[in-house]
C-alpha cells in the first residue's frame, strides 16, 4: 500500500462514511476505500457525531461552526488578554 499523505475530507467523502457505516462497514474498511487513516474515519465520526448518528450534512455544519467560532475572536480582546496576562 503506498504511504498516505494528509487531505482533508471531501463532501463526497464523508457521503461514502455515512452510506458504509449504514450498511455496518468498519472505520478500517471505510479507511482503506477512502485512502485515508482509520483514525481520519474515527475522529470525523467522534467529533461530526448528532445526536443519533453521524450525517453528512450535520457533520459540515458543524465543522463550518468550529472554524466561525476559531475565526471570530476580536483581535482587541485578544491584544488586551495578552497585556494582562504578562
């Protein structure tokens, strides 16, 4: 197998993680039609989880929602948290 090289996940990807884990396919098979790591599999399962299952559309509202919130801080309250920190 040739070494893997780091890629995010596509839409179509995470479509084909929801379908095989329907069908009751590993995260190790799903990683390997993939060309990923099963960990790539395990993590977006952990963290793009509802609260029944994993959704392909849940899991991309949530991820746009985890980089929003990395994006919005107001670099003021963070220039002003450093002063005080030091």
């Amino acid at each position: 197998m040739p070494k893997k090289t780091y890629r995010r996940l596509r839409k179509a990807d995470c479509n084909i993680i929801y379908r095989m884990r329907k069908v009751g396919n590993s995260q190790r098979e799903i990683a390997y039609v993939l060309g990923c790591a099963q960990s790539t599999v395990s993590k977006e399962l952990r963290r793009n989880r509802g609260l029944t299952a994993y959704r392909p559309k849940q899991a991309q509202q949530k991820s746009d929602y985890r980089q929003w919130r990395k994006r919005s801080r107001e670099p003021v309250f963070v220039g002003e948290l450093e002063t005080s920190v030091r």
